[in-house]
C-alpha cells in the first residue's frame, strides 16, 4: 500500500485525470439521483403531510394523483375494522384553471377536513388558512405557482370548471410536478371535480397503533373493488410509479448511467496510459524477482486509490450544489444511503478501470530493457 500511494503521488500529474474523471461520476450519479428523488417526492405531498396511517381507493391506483371516485360507502366498511379509530373521506382529482387573461392551467384539486384532528388536511396548513377554506369558494395554493396561475396573491380570483374561486391564503414547499396544487374545503372541492356526494377519492383511516394498518390494508386488499395501502406504501407506490413510467424519471435515470459511462472510460484510460508508461518500471521489478501477481495488486491498488480521492473531492461539491439547488427552489434530496451508494457504484467503476488496465501487463518482461 505505501508503495502504491507513493506511486500515486510522484506521478500525481499523470493519476490526476483519473481522480477528476472519478469525482466527476461520483457527482453526476449522486446530483442526478438526489434530484430524481426531489422532484418524485413531490408527487406525494398529499400522503406525507397528511395524518393517515391507511390509505383506501379504487382498485388498482397506481398513484396518489390517479384516484377514481368510489362509493362514499367505503367509509363505514374501514370504520367497521377493529384497528381503526376515525376515518374521513378525502377527494382529489385533476380540474382546470382559467386565467383573467383568458390562458387555462391544469391543476389538482386537494380536499379534506379543515378541523385540527383531520387525517388528510396537510400538516403546514396553518390554522388561520384552514379557517378560511371554510367559506365557500376559498382555496389556497403554493406562493411559487402564482406567476403558473396568473395571480398576484391572495385576494385574487379565478375559475375552475365554471365555478369562482377566491385565494384566502399561501402556502411554502408544495410546489407540483404536474399541475399546482389547489387547497380546499371538500364542500368546496365536489363542484370543481364534478364530484358527487355519493363518491369520495380515498377513504382516510387512524388505527389505535400505527404498526396495525400493514395487517390492515393487507386484510382490505381482498375486496377487489379497492386498493388499501399504508402511507409509507402508498408513497413509494406514487414515486415508484412516476420515476418508472414517465419520461422525465427515464431521462433522469438514463443522465446517471451516461455519468457512469463517461467516468468509466475516462478512468480507464487514465489508468492504462499511466500502467503502460510506467511499464520499464514494471519491468525492473520483474527482474528483481517480483512475482506478477504483485504487480497486478499494485495496478488495483492504483485504481482504488485514485477511486477514494474522487470520492473525497466529490462529496464537498455534491453537497455544495445541492445547497445551491434548493436555495434556488429545485428540491434535491441527499440521503445517507444515496450517498453511500453513490460512492460504492464510482468506487467499483475505479477498480474496473484497473481491471481493463491490467491488459498492459501482458507486456511486461525483462527483457524490454535490453531494447
């Protein structure tokens, strides 16, 4: 090992390629992850700032933005379950906005109860806000969608399926990936959906203990004229569903493979041009006794090490841009885990570089310094 590290530093010049191509994947797969998993946790707003343990739709929903009307009847059927403690009814659904200046804009109509102990009403609702979407025709909406929606704030009205809307109030962090998000009262939110008061979008359930509602939903799940879900399931149910098909993940995920791509072959490179230059080196050593075996350890020791330093010059700039991106209102998310797996995947691309180096050795016999 100190004789690799030493290596590495007296041909520094020569490994520096390397470490940037390496650093260069390592912050492409990372960024492009972190940014592929911000922008899908966006697509379930709706479960994760809500209250419900247990989630129930139509059969086979896809996602929280895909709900089909079902019976408001549903409700009693949840609330005969021993696990459960309240339920409610929650509607949702795509509806269009028009503008003063004539434009339409899609948008998703959000309801629920508006009272503190509601499952669904979302939890950064603030209490004044929740007040007044009580009156009729009051919605709210997310401060950055103004310029989206054309209106200046609250105060502003606009139309949503022929009917007059009034917006009492803003919110922060629940800018969508498809149409804005409109907040509303479900009294409010059936005319805008052309909703009935025989239908509900979901049936929303508290158990007595959290832990219950995966025994729970699995029990529901045999009536095949719904979908039930815990809030975690349903979740990664939304963003797996968006992230898999629909273009904008495909693009997203095929940018990261192209990141890989890109540090792989340059890595390669850099590594096989640095082992055939120092091939006389090699030779030496071989005719000193030195086994091939050794020299192979020390081209993947090489290619480790140049992986590590990427690695370590990667990570101050990941997390750097990330914090540029969500000053500049683009959410990116930067798990541990990601990150971990960030560094693995360059890693193992480093020391397969080093493996398709190795083909240089072949070369390598005492007899090249005769010549």
């Amino acid at each position: 090992m100190a004789y690799t590290l030493k290596t590495i530093w007296y041909e520094r010049q020569r490994f520096l390629a390397g470490v940037l191509a390496v650093a260069f994947s390592a912050v492409l797969i990372a960024l492009q992850c972190g940014l592929l998993l911000g922008l899908f946790s966006i697509t379930s707003i709706p479960i994760d700032h809500a209250q419900a343990d247990l989630w129930v739709g139509g059969p086979a929903v896809l996602s929280v933005d895909l709900g089909r009307p079902i019976p408001e009847g549903y409700l009693a059927r949840v609330a005969a379950q021993p696990e459960v403690i309240d339920v409610e009814s929650y509607l949702q659904g795509f509806a269009y906005w028009n503008k003063a200046d004539g434009g339409i804009e899609l948008c998703m109509i959000v309801a629920a109860r508006l009272d503190d102990d509601s499952l669904g009403v979302l939890s950064r609702l603030a209490p004044h806000t929740r007040d007044r979407l009580s009156e009729p025709g009051a919605v709210a909406v997310d401060e950055s969608e103004l310029v989206r929606l054309g209106i200046s704030g609250v105060g502003a009205t606009a139309e949503i399926a022929g009917r007059r809307v009034r917006v009492v109030g803003l919110v922060k962090g629940f800018k969508s990936l498809a149409g804005p998000y409109i907040f509303c009262s479900i009294r409010t939110a059936r005319p805008l959906l052309r909703m009935s008061s025989e239908h509900v979008t979901y049936v929303l359930g508290r158990c007595r203990q959290p832990g219950d509602a995966a025994a729970l939903a699995e029990r529901l799940r045999a009536y095949r004229t719904l979908s039930a879900f815990t809030a975690p399931e349903f979740s990664l149910r939304s963003r797996v569903h968006w992230l898999t098909k629909t273009k904008a993940g495909i693009a997203l995920g095929c940018a990261a493979a192209l990141g890989l791509l890109v540090g792989a072959v340059v890595t390669s490179q850099t590594l096989y041009a640095a082992t055939v230059a120092s091939l006389r080196e090699y030779a030496v050593l071989r005719a000193l006794g030195i086994p091939r075996w050794h020299l192979v350890g020390n081209v993947l020791a090489q290619s480790f090490w140049v992986g590590m330093a990427g690695i370590a010059l990667a990570m101050p700039v990941v997390f750097g841009l990330g914090e540029t991106a969500r000053l500049l209102g683009v959410p990116v998310l930067l798990p541990g885990w990601l990150l971990a797996g960030a560094a693995v995947v360059t890693l193992g691309m480093a020391v397969v570089s080093g493996l398709f180096a190795l083909r240089s050795l072949r070369l390598v016999e005492p007899i090249m310094l005769l010549r």
